[in-house]
C-alpha cells in the first residue's frame, strides 16, 4: 500500500467514526493521515470541522487557513481541480460561521456558494457539495432551496446526518409531520444516535406527544452515558 491509499483509508475510517458520532476515533484516525501528509485537503477539514463542532474555534481556523492557502496553490495551477474547488468552498463556510463582521460575512459567504458552485459545473452529482449548499441556505432562511439541494443529496448518497439537517429545516418551517418522517429516516440510518433520539424528543415535545418526548429523552441520556464510560 502506498502512502496516498494509506492516508485515504485514515480519512474514509475517520469519517465513517465521525458520522457513527465517535468523535475521538475520528480526530485519531484523520491525526494519522496528517502524520503522513500534514497538506492533505480533506483530513484538515474534516478535523477543522470537528473542532468547530467542539468550540475549539482557534484550532478549526487553523485548519480552515491551512486549506485555503494549499487548495488556493493548487487551483493556480489547475482551477477545475474537483477537490481543491470543494474544500476551498467548505473551508469558506467554516470560516463564515465565526465570523462576526458583516461584510467579511458577506464575502466569505459569497466564496462559499461561488466554489461550490464551481464543483456542481464539474459535476453536479457532487453528493457532499448539494449538502453544504443546502446547509448553507438553510442557514440564510431560503428553505424550499435548502430542501431541494438536501433531497438531491439524500437521492444520491441517503446519509443519516442529512435527514437531520432535512428534518431540522421542516421543524423551522413548521411542518412537524415531514419533520417527523425525515429524522425517523435518519433513526433508521443511525440508530444508535443520541443526537436524532434528541431531536425526536423535542419534535415530539412540540407535537404535544409527552410520552414518546420522555422515551426518545431517555433513550438519548441512555447512549450518552455509554459513549462516555
């Protein structure tokens, strides 16, 4: 095995943990990868997001900068490159949810949206990309777009994680019932899931069904108790 499949292998097993919500196997296998190329695009990424995620924001934009100047050098010289297009776009995104300036904001929200945009020419099947697009509109309230971007996503690649952003955005708009089957959808995909056990509870709290709010609470405290022994 050569050392690009190697890094690859760390990256898809660190993903795989971090979509099965073992955030500590994750940051293991993705260190890994960095050991072997500390560049690698996607690795940084996905800790840097990680690491947003924890409230560890220094080290995400630490991440985030590493990739816009890698990914940047990279496009000089090959601007349809897929991946260095995809992660620039995501690393703009990061960067944006903690930004507090308006127009800095503005302008890294524009380089989102205008390099993931790049990637659905390239390729419009682009799974990862129609997902972060519609998360990212849903976070502008533009949900029937966000909507339509996450369900071309779920068609191309059913992730659990998506149904929840889908079921998050129904619960906004107010549409419990399609709420409802989209984070039943992610309960089938990841069933050990504390954080869609949370959300159900709170669904079921708003849809005035207290008994299975209390079931789904106490479903969520049971597996958290068992990932932190």
């Amino acid at each position: 095995m050569n050392k690009d499949e190697e890094v690859k292998g760390y990256v898809e097993r660190g993903l795989k943990s971090f979509y099965e919500e073992d955030f500590s196997a994750t940051a293991d296998e993705l260190e890994k990868a960095l050991k072997i190329n500390p560049r690698h695009l996607g690795a940084n990424f996905y800790l840097g997001h990680l690491h947003q995620l924890k409230k560890e924001l220094k080290k995400a934009r630490e991440k985030f900068d590493l990739i816009l100047k890698e990914a940047e050098s990279i496009l000089k010289e090959d601007p349809d490159n897929l991946e260095a297009n995809y992660f620039l776009g995501a690393a703009y995104g990061g960067k944006a949810l903690q930004e507090i300036n308006p127009l800095a904001l503005l302008n890294y929200q524009r380089k989102f949206t205008s390099f993931l945009n790049k990637v659905l020419e390239l390729n419009p099947n682009h799974a990862d990309a129609l997902w972060l697009l519609g998360r990212g509109l849903a976070l502008k309230g533009e949900f029937d777009r966000a909507i339509s971007y996450l369900r071309k996503s779920l068609e191309l690649r059913p992730l659990g994680d998506i149904y929840v952003d889908l079921g998050l955005i129904y619960i906004q708009r107010g549409a419990l019932d399609e709420a409802e089957k989209a984070l039943k959808s992610a309960l089938s995909l990841k069933p050990q899931s504390p954080t869609v056990h949370y959300h159900l509870s709170l669904l079921y709290q708003a849809q005035r069904k207290p008994d299975q709010a209390k079931e789904e609470s106490q479903k969520c405290e049971e597996l958290m108790k068992l990932r932190n022994r």
